[in-house]
C-alpha cells in the first residue's frame, strides 16, 4: 500500500518507518529543508532505540523516501497521515493550526485534481 506521512518529528518519522518495516511503500513530507536534506543522505534526525536499524533497512528496500513535494505525495498515495505538531494553547487545549493549515492545502490538491472533498 502506498503511504504519506506529513510530518518528520518524532512521532511522523516513527511512523513512517514502522509502516515502511510492515512491507508498505511510504513517502514522508517535510517542510524543513535541513531536516529533510540529512533524511534523504539517511542521516537519522531523532533518536529512538531500534529505530536506526529498521530505518536504514527501508531505505535499502526502497519502501521508505523522503520529500517536500506534497501534491505528488498525496497524489501516489492511498492513505495520508498528518504527523504535525500541536502545541499546547495557554488553556491547555492543542494548538490545530498545522493540521487545519495542511488539511486546507491537501483539500486544494485534491480539489484541483477534481477529487471532491467535503468538511
């Protein structure tokens, strides 16, 4: 199955990579060009134990890359996982405006693709 997962922190990369180890075809997207150039070298960014091992097998296998293009990322893609922060607001609700900022130009993607959303 082909995969996007938005988001390279820590849970997006983690993620990224299991699904990549359970046999899945996964494109990560990231906006941070530094993040995203040491990703693509197979440079890990974050440390989790184990993690190293399945991450630089996937990228072996060619199951697991990394990008900025979104369009094409959700375009090949069958499922999208939004893997954003979401800061802690001063009355301790989630701070959404990553999630509704890229849910807005998923939506635009697919609209020009004449894929039909709805809210």
């Amino acid at each position: 199955m082909n995969l996007a997962v938005i988001g390279t922190g820590y849970v997006g990369l983690v993620s990224g990579t299991c699904f990549a180890e359970m046999g899945n075809q996964v494109i990560c997207v990231d906006n941070n060009p530094d993040k995203l150039k040491k990703l693509q070298k197979a440079d890990m960014t974050i440390y989790e134990p184990g993690l190293d091992t399945i991450f630089y097998r996937n990228i072996a296998k060619n199951r697991l890359s990394f990008t900025n293009d979104l369009k094409g990322a959700i375009l090949n893609s069958e499922i999208i996982f939004l893997c954003l922060p979401t800061p802690q607001e001063e009355d301790g609700s989630a701070d959404l405006k990553y999630v509704f900022g890229i849910a807005e130009e998923i939506g635009k993607i697919l609209t020009k693709q004449g894929i039909r959303t709805t809210r």
